[in-house]
C-alpha cells in the first residue's frame, strides 16, 4: 500500500500545542528523577554497588558450590578493570570517531614506561623524592607519588598521540588501519631495544623496569584519617582491594569523561565524521584537529591504564605489550557495541574475565563433566582463546552485529539501513 506525503498548513494554535508537548517531554527525560531515568539508573546504581562491595564478598563468593570457581580472585579484578578502561578509551577512537585503530597497545606501553621512568630506580644517577611512599629518602631514582605519575602518564600519552595521529590521520579506512598497526609494532621493538642509546638506558631493554613504586598516601595523611588511608597499598594487608578499587576508581573516572564528551560538541563531530566525513567537512568541522582530538583522549586513558597496570605489577616489561592486545581491546569494543560506553563496560568484564580465568574454568569444568568420563581425555580451551573469541565476534556479527548494548544511533543505522526518501508531492515506492 503506498502513502501520499501532504504538507497541509497547521494552525498557530496547533503548533503551539505541539512544541508545548515537545519541551515537556524533553524536560521529562532530562528530568533526574524522570521514570525513563530512573529505568535506567537503578540497574546501574545495583551493578555499581556490587562491583564496590566485591573485594568484601569475594572469598564467600568463591566458596559457594558448583558457582564459586566463576568469581574472579580480586587480583583478577584489577586486571580487568584496567582492560575494560582501555577498551572505553578505545571507543572514543573506533565508536565515536570512526577511526579503526589496530595500534592501541603503544599507548599502553608508553603509559607503562612513564611509571617505570619516574617510580623506580631506573635512572639511578639521579636522586629525587616528591610524594613517594615505602621507599627511603637515600633509594636512588626518580620517584614521584604514583597519583602524579599517572597524570604525567597521561599527559605524556596525549602528547605520543598528537605525534603519531598528525601524519597518519589523513589517511581514511584500511590505510589508517594499517598504519597504525605499524606504530603498535614499532612501539613495542623500540623499548625492547632501547637499552642503549648511546649509551643511555632507557627502557632497560627485554629486562623490562622493576620494581615500579607502589601507590599509597604516605604516613602523614594515613595518620590524619586514623589510618583509614594507607600508607602504602603494597604493604598493607588488603594491598589487593585497595588496587581493586584504585581501578574501579580509574574505570568510573573513564566512563564520566567519555560519556560527557559523547553529548558535547567535540563528540557531535567525532559522530559526524563517522557517519560521512565528506559532509562534515562540508559543514565546516576541521577534519584533522577533530580526528587527533579523539587519538590524543582515546591515548590519554590508555596511558593511566598502562601506568597504573606497571605499578599494579611493580613492572614494566616488554613481553606485555603484544599485538594481539590491541586486537583483544577491539573485540571488546565491536562485542559491546561501537560507540556504546555501557555495552563496551559489559564486553570488557565479560571478555577480560574469560581471558584471565574464565576458560581455563570452563575447560576444567568440561573435562570433569564430559571429556575425560566420556571420551577418556582433556582439552585445554585456553589454548583455543582466540578462535573462542572469533567465534563469539562471528556469531555476534550474525545475530546482533550492533553489539550487547548499542548505541542508539547505530542500532537504528544497522536496524534500519537506507530507506528510500518520500519526496513532496510525489508518492513513495513500496518496499
């Protein structure tokens, strides 16, 4: 059945009872304590809850029957809270701008590397305290309170990638994603071989930097709050709780900023050129300075990640900066949906928890039910993780290729796709 498009004229009256409607449901959803918002926050403020109580509940968690080997340890916990970060700072790159970037790990190694530079006893000709904790005054080395390392980590990154986006960003599509799978590969090499610059160490080489100092607030603030703030998270009893909420700190710090930049008018652009850079740059937004803005925000997050990681492991090491990591980040964000922060939160836990302890839980379970009663042998599903992980992208690329949770733009987009516009006074083609 075809429809015909009228534009009949309507009156003052009727217009204005219209654009009334219009504000207050605009005022409704912008409302805090709207019924939509509400919908969605209570889920979030229950998860949120949760993940701050974890540390608390964990070992009782992990002693329940049959369920217990699925909870993470809290060491696990931290991990994946660094990961999932990193995969929200990617998503400004890949979601919201549309930039495909295959190189993400160099921002990680470089944010690493700032915390091996200026927590630790790497340049030992040197002898500077400012805020450092569980250490001696007379430990030689640059050592700063690892809170001001992890801004200089930042800083230091959104610098790397302003340098590296400026001659790579004109290029569009497999280009860009070629080329910044380049720089992922060079960054790695180069602190593996940068032990000798004319005779100055800097990375230490394939040794890697250890140890990195540990966070913590010195003995003066701890004894101001009674103890209530440590020393040193080291050296405390719960060091792993206290690492554990740092991250979760670092990933809700991650997701207020990028989801405040999703509605401001730097991230209309990024989506802008997403959608048709030609058009947008047709409209007046400056294609170069938008693009680096999102590598240089998108690299800042990585880099506090891959600091706080170093000193979460008390090194830096060149052996965790691997290829497969950026591709690893990029699932999580094409699992969660591109452009979506919460899809990208879910796809990071779920894949960060398979990949630490998740599929090793699975194939044991597996042998114990099936494989080795059944067929009299074992398999190791770890071994298979990126064929696991495939699979899953196929399979979601198949049935949901918006993501887990996607952004409402581009669920319309995939959902949708191109229809066929009515113009005025014509009549529309049945589809």
């Amino acid at each position: 059945m075809t429809e015909t498009r009228t534009d009949e004229p309507r009156s003052d009256a009727e217009l204005a009872s219209i654009l009334s409607e219009r504000v207050e449901r605009q005022a409704g959803r912008q409302s805090m304590f709207s019924t939509d918002n509400l919908r969605t926050l209570l889920p979030l403020i229950i998860v949120l809850v949760v993940a701050c109580i974890y540390p608390l509940i964990n070992e009782d968690l992990r002693s329940l029957d049959y369920i217990g080997d699925f909870f993470p340890t809290t060491g696990s916990g931290v991990i994946i809270l660094v990961f999932t970060m990193m995969a929200v700072g990617l998503n400004v790159v890949v979601g919201y701008a549309g930039l495909l970037d295959l190189g993400y790990v160099a921002f990680y190694a470089a944010g690493a590397y700032v915390a091996g530079w200026f927590a630790s006893q790497q340049f030992e000709q040197v002898n500077f305290h400012l805020g450092s904790v569980g250490i001696g005054p007379t430990i030689p080395g640059i050592h700063l309170s690892v809170f001001i390392v992890l801004v200089i980590a930042g800083i230091f990154t959104a610098l790397v990638g302003i340098v590296i986006g400026l001659p790579t960003l004109r290029l569009r599509g497999d280009y860009l994603a070629i080329v910044t799978l380049g720089f992922g590969e060079i960054v790695p090499q180069f602190v593996r071989n940068a032990d000798s610059i004319k005779g100055f160490d800097l990375t230490h080489g394939s040794f890697g930097i250890a140890p990195i100092d540990s966070p913590g607030f010195g003995e003066g603030l701890s004894n101001a709050t009674g103890g209530i703030l440590p020393v040193s998270f080291r050296q405390s009893f719960d060091a792993q709780d206290l690492f554990y909420w740092s991250a979760l700190g670092l990933l809700l710090f991650t997701v207020f900023c990028c989801w405040r930049l999703r509605d401001s008018r730097l991230g209309r652009a990024w989506v802008a050129i997403r959608e048709d850079e030609t058009a947008a740059a047709a409209m007046g937004v400056p294609l170069m300075r938008t693009k680096t803005w999102a590598y240089a925000i998108g690299a800042t997050f990585g880099g506090i990640a891959g600091a706080f990681y170093a000193s979460f492991k008390s090194g830096a090491f060149p052996s965790d900066f691997y290829f497969n990591i950026s591709i690893f980040l990029l699932c999580m964000v094409i699992l969660g949906g591109m452009g979506s922060i919460w899809g990208v939160v879910v796809a990071g836990v779920i894949l960060g928890w398979l990949n630490i302890e998740g599929l090793s839980v699975i194939g044991n379970r597996l042998n114990d039910g099936f494989f080795n009663p059944v067929l009299d042998r074992s398999i190791e599903v770890p071994k298979y993780q990126f064929g696991i992980y495939g699979v899953i992208i196929v399979l979601m690329m198949l049935f949901r290729p918006a993501g887990l949770i996607p952004e409402r733009r581009r669920k319309l987009e995939v959902e949708e796709g191109v229809h066929d516009e009515v113009v005025k006074g014509e009549v529309s083609k049945p589809r």
